[in-house]
C-alpha cells in the first residue's frame, strides 16, 4: 500500500507516493530538514541533499572499513 508525503517548495507543493512503511520512516527524516507545515526555500533543499549525502559518504567509509577488517 502507498501513502502521499507532500512538500512545499519554492511556493509549490510536491507529492510523492511511497510504501507506507518507508512512508513513516521518511516522515519523521523530513522533518529533521524541513518545514513539514511551511514553505521551504531552495537553500534549504539543497542543504539537506548535501547533508544527506554525506550521511551516505560516511556509511560507505563505515561499510568499506568493515569490509576490509572482514577480509583480515
């Protein structure tokens, strides 16, 4: 089953259907970033890609340095 996640952004609103168990988990990471009740401006979208990027960076090091210490 999917759930509609809406954001506004820039004064336009954009929705997304998603698995609603991925739904509940990405709600409560959006409102980390953003203004879930508001508008938001393109600075801060911006600002949480970066930010989730390198959430991901760091993970991969992690993995990477786990693998290595597996290999050993």
């Amino acid at each position: 089953m999917s759930k509609k996640i809406g954001l506004h952004i820039g004064g336009r609103r954009f929705d997304v259907d998603v698995e609603e168990n991925f739904a509940l988990f990405l709600e409560k990471k959006m409102a980390l970033d953003f203004n879930v009740g508001g508008n938001n401006d393109l600075k801060t979208l911006l600002q949480a890609y970066i930010r989730k990027n390198h959430e991901l960076y760091q993970q991969e090091q992690t993995i990477e340095l786990l693998l290595k210490k597996l290999e050993e």
